[in-house]
C-alpha cells in the first residue's frame, strides 16, 4: 500500500510543477477515539513497529473539539484539492489541443487493424475510464462495478488556526482554510442517484456534532458516485481481443491514492505493445 501511495505523492507533485498550482496538502490526521474501547486497541496495536511509524500517541491540541477518549495523530497523511486539482489540468489539455467535452457514443467507434477512427478523431489506443457509469461499455462486460453513494458538506467554521484533518467514527473534517471545513462521507452501496437528500445531509451533521463543540453552518452539499467493485480489485486491464484497448476503473473509495499507480501501469502496457 505504501509503494502506492508513494507513487501517487510523487506523480502529484510532478503535475503541480507541470500546472504551477499547489493542490497536495500533507497535513496529520488527528484520530479522535469514539470509546474507552477504541482507545485500548488502538494502544495494542501500536506495540507493532508498523503502525509506530504512522503513529503519534501525543496528538497536537485543537479547540473546540470533543475529545473525551482521547486522540492520536496519524502521520503521512494528507489532502488533495481536487476542483483545483481538475479544472487546472483540464485548462492544459485543452491548451494542448487534447480534451473534448461530449458524450462518448460506443457505437461511434471504428475499430481498423492498427488505429481507432471516432468522429474526428484516429488513436492508436483507447483507455475508458467511465467511473461508476462503466456498465454501459458494450467492450469491457464481464467487469462489474458497484456504484457507491457519497455526500460531503461544506461548513463554514472557524478553525482557529487548525489545520489538521480530524477523523472519529468514520467521519471526516478537512480544513480547507482558515473559514472552511469539508465533512464527509456517507457510504450508500447499490445506488447511482445523483440527487443529495435531506437524510444523508443529516448523517453527516450528526458526525460533524459529535466532533465539534462550537457553531458551524452548512453552507454547501454535494454528492458523488464512487466506481467500487465486489473485492475491491481495481480495473487495470488490456482487452483480451483488441490490444489496443484498456479499462482503468474500480478505483472505488480509494480514486486519488490510486489512480496514479495504476495509470502508470496502464500506459507500461501501452508502452509494451
Ligand atoms: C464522497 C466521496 C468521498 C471520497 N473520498 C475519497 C478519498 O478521501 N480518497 C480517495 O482516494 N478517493 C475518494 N473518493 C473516491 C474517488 O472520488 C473515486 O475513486 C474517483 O473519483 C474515481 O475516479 P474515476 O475517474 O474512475 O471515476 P469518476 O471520478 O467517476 O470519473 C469518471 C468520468 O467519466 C465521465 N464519463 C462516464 N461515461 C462517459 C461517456 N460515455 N462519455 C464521456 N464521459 C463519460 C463521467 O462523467 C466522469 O466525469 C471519494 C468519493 C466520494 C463520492
């Protein structure tokens, strides 16, 4: 997992020299313990040399949060901002003539001996990576995704000065600056709706109340679809009848840790062929 994770840190921060903006934010992960129990564990497991590496039992003082268990800090962790992220690498390839904005049609697509034709466009490869709307590619069937519902709230709060991400209960709170804080996530297996409801929004403040103890206000809410598969393999394949073509999906709940390595790997077997 670390070889992965470091891959990724790498490749991003490679984009933000190539984007000139900074989206890879490493800050520690303050885990607040939701019961004496929790805390117990979590001391037991720490005897193991692996996790001491990861872990700080001394975890940095935040105000205003609910830490009656107590905490610990966990180390090489950190966030991405992933709108910033996007929208300045979409402004590249679209300086460099390499991004269209459309639907693309399957049947649209001719597939000659050695190259793709598709409207105007020749390739000599195809990557699809359609996330959780995979299910609709007539190339790749025997691939299932299971599309997984997840909501986060914007908070307008102040966070004193906080800049580590807190974590109890499977809730998270990243501070985005100075005023703001995402809050997530909710987890909803077998569902592709892309409405945010009343009730998801509701799961999440009663996690984010269980954190902070001061006043906050919801000043955004978003929903997405997460691309998960039944073992949490991810996709990265070649088809099996046209060389040429590949699959990149069932990144799941773990898309920006990695999707680096496994893009990688994909364009090794583009480079292979
Ligand atoms: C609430 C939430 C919290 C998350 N938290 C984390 C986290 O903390 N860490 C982490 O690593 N990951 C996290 N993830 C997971 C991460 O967002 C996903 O793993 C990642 O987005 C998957 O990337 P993808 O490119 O495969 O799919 P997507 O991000 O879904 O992108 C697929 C794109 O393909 C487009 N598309 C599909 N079909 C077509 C077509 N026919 N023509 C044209 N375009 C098409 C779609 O419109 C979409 O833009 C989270 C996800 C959610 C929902």
């Amino acid at each position: 997992m670390f070889e992965i994770q470091n891959f990724s840190i790498g490749t991003f921060r490679q984009m933000e020299k190539l984007l000139k903006v900074e989206f890879l934010h490493e800050e520690n992960i303050v885990h607040l313990f939701h019961s004496e129990n929790e805390n117990a564990e979590t001391l037991d497991r720490i005897k193991y040399e692996k996790f001491r590496e990861q872990i700080e039992l001394n975890s940095t003082q935040i105000e205003n949060i609910k830490d009656e268990y107590g905490a610990t800090e966990i180390k090489n962790s950190g966030w991405i901002n992933c709108e910033l992220m996007l929208d300045a690498y979409r402004d590249y390839l679209i300086a460099n003539n390499s991004f269209s904005i459309d639907d693309f049609k399957y049947d649209e697509l001719e597939i000659k001996k050695d190259v793709f034709c598709y409207q105007n466009f020749e390739a000599l490869n195809i990557i699809f990576c359609e996330g959780y709307q995979k299910n609709k590619n007539p190339f790749f069937e025997n691939e299932n995704i299971i599309p997984c519902k997840g909501d986060v709230l914007t908070l307008k709060h102040d966070n004193n000065g906080n800049k580590n991400i807190l974590k109890r209960n499977g809730c998270f709170l990243i501070p985005t600056n100075k005023k703001s804080i995402k809050a997530g996530s909710t987890y909803l297996w077998n569902n592709d709706d892309e409405q945010v409801t009343e009730s998801e929004r509701n799961e999440i403040k009663n996690k984010v109340n269980n954190i902070l103890s001061d006043e906050y206000e919801i000043i955004n809410h978003q929903t997405a679809i997460r691309p998960t598969t039944k073992n949490r393999e991810v996709i990265a394949k070649q088809h099996q009848q046209y060389k040429n073509m590949f699959m990149l999906n069932g990144l799941g709940t773990k898309g920006l840790s990695q999707a680096p390595y496994y893009a990688n790997y994909i364009s090794e077997l583009i480079e292979r062929e």
